[in-house]
C-alpha cells in the first residue's frame, strides 16, 4: 500500500475511533503514530520523530498565549464579572419586548471579550441569565437555546483561543485575525437580537416582560463594567497598537482582570486557586488535542495527501467560490459531531493548501484572514446545530426541566440568522476585511 493510500485510509479510521467515543486527541495521536510508523517504518527514525514533533510542539513560544488567555477567562468567570454584565444588559434592554434575553446576549458578547470560550461563556451566562429569564416568564426552549447561541460569541468575539489556533497554524497575524473578527462578532450579536425580536412576535406567550429600571439604576449598572472594557481595550487595542505582542499582551489580560477582580473584593485566595487549577486542566486538555494533532498532520504530509488534493482540485476546474462552498458545508455538517479546536486543528493543514492557490481576487493574507474567520463562524454554527450541538448540551444540563426537543425548535430560529451572515461574509469579503484596509 502506498504512502498516499495509507494517508487517506486513515480518515475513515479516525473517524471510527471518534464514534467509538476515543477522545479527539487520543484518536489524532494514535492514527498519526501509526502512520509514521508505517511510513517511516526504521524504528530509530520513527523514535526520533516522536521525540522531536513532542519537543518542537511544546516548545513553541506562540502556545504560551492560549494559558494566559484561558486564565483571563477563568478570573473573569470566578470573580462575578458576569453578572455585572448581564445586570447591566437587563438594566438597559430588560423592559423592551424579549429583553431579557437580549440582555443575556449582550452579556454573553461582552463576556466573550475577555473569555474566548464558547463552552466557558455559555456555561457561566447560563448560571447568571437563566434564573432572572424563567423568572420574568420566558419558556424553557427560548431560554435555553438563547444562551446557546448567546454563549458562540465567545469564540468570535476577541480575544479568541481558536483564532489563536488558527493563526499558529496558517501563520498569520494574531492581531489583523483579531480585528478581523470584531464586525462578524458585532453582526452576531445584532443578528441575535434580531432573531428575538422576531421569535417573541411569531410566539408572544415564549417571553414575559418586566417594569423600566430608572434611569440612574441603569447608571450605576453600567459603570461596574468598567474592568471588561477596559481589559479587552487594553489587550485587543495594545496588541493592534503594537505596545505587546499577542503573548505579552495575554498576560496583561490576565493580570488586568486578576487585578480587577481583586479590586472589586471577588478575588478570594480559594477563587484565585481554582483559576489556577482549571486553567492548567483546561491547557492540559488543548495541549494534548494540539499534540495529538501534530503528529497527525505530520503523517499526512508525509504521505502527500494535502498536496495531492490541492492538486486535484486544480485540475478539475472548479471555481474558488464553489470549491470554499464545498469547504464550508464540510465543517457545517462535521461541526455537528466534533468540537470546534479539533475541528480546526484536523483540517485546516488539509484546506488551507487547497485554498491558498486559488484566486479569490485578493492578496494572500487577505484571503487566508477571511477565510480563517468564515471557518471559525461556520463551526461556532455547529455549536448550536443539533443533534450533537455541544452548546445545547451544556445549557440543557443546567435545565433538566426544559426537553431537549424543546431547544432544539428554538434554536433552529438562531442557526437561521447564523447562516445569514455566512452567506453576507462570503458574498462581501470587505465586511469581514473592512478594519484592515488595503
């Protein structure tokens, strides 16, 4: 068997490991190995392999950002940011008709700026908005899915953890990807808000209502988010503005907010502790996908396979449009069944050579910036999509009360309005493009 039929074997075997419920990393590490194995096939050249795709992966000086930013997060998340988003959102939208729930989504957009987890983002709005939306009369199935796809902006809106990812792996520019997907993230959340607004129209009995907040209640609201918008300031606009890089400037995050909550009094020594604690859990789990990711991509380019697609795709003559259509139904469908990281670090070896030599009609960073940010809408789609939508699983583990049936109808109303914008990002590149000029 050669090399390249080996390398094409092994999608259909890793697949049938994830089915069989082999953890993602597990699954890419042992097909990857087995492979160069395989390919290699002289022990000490394979043993060296191993040796040396392990220390290059975990000595990368780029990986040391995804830490930082995962412990900006779990300070933002320990110490009750959250609710000072949310108590400002419903202070200011709460009485208009499905307010609550816009609040939770303007929350869970502001949330994501210092979070860059969608699952963390979605779990922790949950705790927070869910309560105040069955209290004030929002059925089980719009609460729930709202916080669904409220918590997706999590991964678009930066800082992001996947787009760190991605810029790694296609060696782009963190900072351009971050201020590429500040638009398509305040389009999301727009959209969202729109899609409530239509939803409580079509289905007035899904959302009660509550009385005005004055004016200097709302005030007051409004100002203890001052150390949010001030951390993603400081963090986005310094790493744009050139005072640190990506990395300097995740620790800056991490230590604005740690501060920030310290200030605040939520900052305990046991908070601090468990900050500590789930964020090394929390990069043990992405190191290890990345790991197993790595080796499974170096046997690919070994055994030719993204070269001998790219090259079949060219000598089709398929036109770049249909050929990223074609990519992007992919990780709809597949984005169903998998996690977005593992998602991004499986085929974007795979896809990005494919898409590299087509012509889109602008330059190269251009191209591979809107594409980064079309993907990583596509799979934040599938966090939502059921049936295997992990968003939905999440919240509706918060909710026994509410049948999974019941998110499902709801949130299909949201995965509407995230198709919509898909089809706008991909019809006009320059809204995604508009913040990087020429």
């Amino acid at each position: 068997m050669s090399n390249l039929e080996l390398g094409f074997l092994s999608f259909p075997v890793l697949l049938l490991m994830i089915f069989l419920r082999a953890p993602i990393g597990l699954a890419m590490l042992l097909c990857g190995m087995g492979g160069l194995w395989l390919v290699i096939g002289t022990p000490n050249m394979f043993l060296s392999k191993l040796k040396s795709e392990t220390y290059s992966t975990f000595s990368s000086y780029s990986l040391t950002i995804i830490p930082m930013f995962l412990l900006m997060g779990q300070f933002a998340t320990l110490s009750g940011m959250s609710q000072s988003l949310f108590r400002a959102a419903e202070s200011w939208l709460g009485h208009r008709r499905g307010g609550v729930a816009m609040a939770s989504v303007g929350a869970c957009a502001g949330f994501g700026a210092i979070c860059g987890s969608s699952l963390a983002t979605a779990a922790t709005m949950s705790r927070v908005a869910l309560p105040e939306l069955k209290r004030y009369g929002y059925s089980g199935g719009f609460s729930t899915a709202t916080l669904a796809a409220g918590g997706t902006l999590g991964i678009l809106i930066p800082p992001s953890v996947i787009l760190v990812i991605y810029a790694i792996l296609t060696e782009q520019n963190i900072a351009k990807l971050f201020l590429a997907a500040f638009i398509p993230g305040i389009l999301a959340a727009i959209g969202y808000i729109l899609t409530i607004s239509v939803y409580v129209r079509v289905h007035p009995d899904a959302a009660g209502s509550r009385d005005p907040v004055p004016m200097a209640e709302r005030m007051r609201a409004l100002a203890q988010v001052w150390p949010v918008l001030l951390v993603f300031m400081l963090v986005v606009g310094g790493i744009y503005l050139g005072w640190f890089t990506p990395t300097e400037g995740a620790a800056v995050g991490a230590a604005g907010t740690g501060i920030a909550a310290l200030i605040s009094g939520n900052l305990s020594w046991g908070v601090f502790r468990e900050s500590i604690i789930q964020t090394a859990t929390a990069t043990a789990m992405i190191f290890f996908i990345v790991l197993g990711a790595g080796f499974y991509n170096s046997f690919l380019a070994l055994s030719q396979v993204p070269q001998e697609l790219s090259n079949w795709v060219v000598g089709q003559g398929f036109a770049p449009m249909t050929v990223l259509l074609m990519i992007l139904l992919f990780y709809l469908v597949f984005g169903c069944l998998m996690d977005s990281l593992s998602m991004i670090l499986l085929t974007i070896p795979i896809f990005f050579p494919v898409i590299s030599i087509l012509d889109f009609g602008m330059s190269a960073e251009h191209m591979a910036i809107w594409f980064g940010i079309l993907v990583l809408i596509v799979v934040e789609v599938g966090l939502i999509t059921p049936p295997v939508g992990m968003n939905l699983f999440i919240i509706n583990s918060m909710d026994r009360e509410t049948p999974m049936s019941a998110t499902y109808r709801a949130v299909m109303w949201f995965v509407s309005s995230d198709l919509i914008r898909v089809a706008l990002l991909v019809a006009f590149p320059s809204i995604t493009l508009f913040l990087l000029g020429d």
